[in-house]
C-alpha cells in the first residue's frame, strides 16, 4: 500500500508504507531512542513510516516481578523504573517544552502503576487480567519517549497503545487473539489518516484490549507480531525488525561458533524458525505474512546498513538453518486396551489443555499402543499427574511415564520437501559414532522443516554434523 503524504507545502507525495518495530533488546538507554529516531528520519524520505516498539530492555520482567513477587518493594522498584525512563528521555536529547510534556506523562503512568501494585498488595493475589495491566507499562512508558525523541528531531509523532491502534482481540489475557473481522477497519481508520499527514504513529507492541476495553497481551515477544500484523492489514511493502545482531544465524552461535547470517529466507521458513526459537521472535511473528508480498528484513540497529537477513514469499530449494529446542521431556501413554479405541487421542489433548501444558509434538504408531506427548520439563509431572488421574477415572489398564533430558534439533529449509535432501540430512543423523537415540521424527509446515527429538548430548552432536556437512557447504539462503 501507498501513503498520499501531505506535505508543509499542502502538495500530496505518494510514499510507500513501511512498518519498523524496534526492540527492547536496541532500546536500552536514551542513545538507543536518538538511534531509532535517526533510523527512521532516514526511512521517512522515501516511506511513509509506522513504528512499533517495546518496553526498554529489563522493564517488562520486573514489572512481572513487582506484580507476582509479594516481598518485592514497589518504593524502591517504582522509583527505579521512573528513573530509569526519566533519564533515557533526558540522554535522548529532549529538552525544553517536549522533555516537560514527556516527564508529565511518564510521571502519570508511574503514578497509575503504583495504584495498581499497591491495590494487589491489598488484595493478595494477581489474576492474569491484572497481570496483562501491570505488564502494559513497559510499552506505554517506551511509546512516550519515542514521541517526544521523533519531535525534538522535528519529525511529527503520535503514540498510540495498540487498542488505540485499533488492535482487538478476544480476553485470553497473557495470549490473546486478534478479532480480525474488527482489528482490520479499526486500524486501518486510526492509522491511515496519521501517515496521510505525515504523522508517524507509534504504536505500543504487545499489548492491545478487548471489545470492553481491558487491556490484553500478545504473549511475550508479541511485539514483533504486532508489527507484522499491522504491516500486513495496511499492505505495507516491508517490515523491519530492528535488533541487536545481524539478522537470523544459520545456528545458535553459542553453539556452533561457525554460524554466520542467513542472507535470505523464505516466509515458510522463517515461521518454521520462529516457532523453534529463531531469533527468540513470537511463535506467531510472520503468519501475518503468509501469501502476502511484504518482505521483512531483520537488521542491527547498530548497523542498519550492514550484513542482515531478508524474508520474501518466494522459497528456493536450499537448508537455512538448524536450532535446538532444550529442556524437553516426554510423557508416555502405553496399554494395549489403547488400540482401536476411540477418542484417545482426544482425552490426551483436552487434559493437556485442562492442565495449561503446550503440547510441543504428539506421536503414535499405528498400533495404536503408545502416545507420546513432547513438553517442557517444568510441565511433564503435571501433566502426566493430570492423564494418570483421568485414566484412573476411565478405568483403563494405561501406564504413564516421564523422560526427562531431551532436546529438539531442527533442521530448517524448503529443500527438505525434497526425499533425497531429507534422506541426506537424516543419513547424516545415523552416520554419528555412536548412534544417537532418536525418539521421534516430524516434518513442519509445508515440509519446511525436520525435526528429530533425542536425548541432550546427540541433539547437540546432530546440529553440529548437520551445519558442518549440509550449511557450512551448501551456502545457506543461496540457491543449491
């Protein structure tokens, strides 16, 4: 989509749209906030510009704190959160009538945190639609001084929190969902005429309110999807995520040192990432993009010039990467009373549900004698305490056991919906000394994945075989 941008002049300059979220990772001091402003001066010459942006790096998990944490002391963490906002505005280079306004508003979100964290003291306990509430300020205080850094550089800014953005979604508070049928004309009505008169909206990530208001959450990290969302309702020609490295890495470097940048991936394939831990971004980050033409590009801030990773709809037949998910176990369900039977499956997932446990991968064989459940360690006694009684209330002849100490490995790139290159990759796998025990085998979406579970050690052995024979050779994001 393109912007009729009216300028100083009254003439009418068509601008294509751009979406850039910058966050809590580049936004750490007032340094950070003048960088993002000189970023997007730069952007506005040739775009019309909507900014997203996150909590400063820290706030949002003590702000949980200060919420969850009884013996924590809101004197002395609130000051230190007013102080820290305080400062980042004054080491931005605001002065004047704009660091006046901008202290006001920060000085009356702090006063309305503290209301709110003295009030659950009272009460004694936090129910998620408080804790969505409490979490919110992280983005709200960062939104204030973004606008008053974009104005001191003479740049016409206004800062929106999501719901004023037009963001609904329903009240699962800590996960919500957008209502789209009601998102899309409300955010197309309230941002739209801002960049039509050269306005940069900035819109809080993360947080958006149902249709009565109370304000909800995107689930952490949910920044980024906020952009992308946004990008993809207006028909944006990119989204830019601004970090600190240099776009997606072929592996964790922390764990093959030889990773580099990923010059290009593919839409599918940066969904595939997401949801293993790429780049830590929201499980949910490029759904929005599916079967658009907006590329994304995810850049350091630091060096927005430089080497950075470009996701585009077009896919070529190469590996992109691999990631390991730890900290995995898996709950077992075996009974030979299990085959043939009818809504087994179903019980399995409606108790996880019940239990609040995510279930990460579910198998069974044919036989129909053995489910297993992949979770996240902290979950598995749970949830299979949760199946044990409920197979104790059907009565059936199941046992229920937990194996913990596993990891994910996974092998990421739309050549694998070729056989031979996702033979090659598990050959790879076997060929280790000694074998690795492999638990399970999964293909993602559209076949743009593989992933195998096994114990801790083989996934870390497997990744490392795989980026040495497979990425480091094929040049990963090139054609094959």
């Amino acid at each position: 989509m393109v912007s009729r941008v009216q300028g100083i002049d009254g003439a009418l300059t068509v601008k294509p749209l751009l979406v850039a979220k910058f966050g809590g990772s580049v936004l750490k001091s007032g340094e950070d906030y003048a960088r993002a402003a000189e970023i997007t001066e730069e952007l506005q010459r040739e775009h019309s510009v909507i900014l997203v942006v996150s909590a400063m790096k820290g706030v949002t998990d003590r702000l949980l704190r200060l919420a969850r944490d009884f013996e924590a002391s809101p004197s002395v963490e609130i000051p230190e959160l007013y102080q820290m906002h305080v400062e980042a505005l004054r080491g931005a280079g605001v002065s004047g009538r704009l660091f006046g306004e901008a202290f006001s508003r920060i000085a009356r979100l702090i006063d309305e945190l503290t209301k709110i964290i003295w009030a659950l003291r009272v009460l004694g306990e936090v129910t998620p639609k408080a804790l969505d509430y409490v979490v919110s300020f992280g983005e709200r205080l960062s939104a204030v001084i973004m606008e008053a850094v974009l104005r001191s550089r003479g740049i016409e800014a206004k800062a929106l929190t999501g719901w004023e953005a037009g963001i609904v979604t329903d009240d699962r508070f800590g996960e919500a969902n957008p209502i789209m049928e009601e998102t899309v004309p409300r955010v197309r009505s309230r941002l739209l005429p801002l960049t039509e008169k050269g306005i940069v909206p900035i819109v809080t990530g993360f947080i958006a309110a149902t249709r009565k208001g109370d304000i909800t959450t995107l689930g952490r990290g949910g920044s980024d999807y906020t952009a992308s969302l946004i990008a993809s309702i207006l028909g944006a020609t990119e989204v830019h995520f601004y970090t600190d490295v240099p776009g997606v890495m072929t592996a964790d470097p922390r764990l093959i040192p030889e990773a580099r940048t990923i010059p290009r991936l593919c839409v599918i394939e940066a969904l595939e990432l997401s949801r293993v831990g790429g780049k830590k971004f929201h499980p949910r980050t490029f759904e929005p993009l599916l079967y658009s033409k907006i590329r994304a590009r995810i850049l350091d801030a630091k060096d927005p010039h430089g080497p950075h990773t470009i996701v585009e709809p077009e896919c070529i037949d190469t590996l992109k990467a691999v990631a390991v998910m730890r900290g995995l176990a898996v709950v077992r369900l075996e009974g030979a009373v299990m085959a043939g039977r009818i809504g087994t499956a179903m019980m399995v997932t409606s108790v996880s549900k019940r239990a609040g446990v995510n279930i990460v991968a579910i198998s069974q064989p044919v036989t129909e004698t053995r489910i297993e459940i992949v979770v996240a360690e902290e979950d598995a006694e749970r949830l299979a305490k949760a199946l044990s009684e409920e197979i104790r209330n059907q009565e059936l002849d199941v046992n229920v056991m937990v194996e913990t100490g596993l990891s994910a490995v996974t092998i990421v790139g739309y050549g694998l919906r070729n056989p031979s290159l996702r033979a090659r990759v598990l050959s790879e796998a076997l060929s280790l000394e000694p074998e690795p025990e492999l638990r399970s085998i999964t293909t993602g979406f559209h076949d743009a994945s593989l992933t195998i579970v096994t114990n801790a050690r083989d996934a870390v052995r497997i990744a490392e075989r795989i980026h040495s024979r497979l990425l480091r050779t094929r040049g990963a994001g090139e054609a094959s």
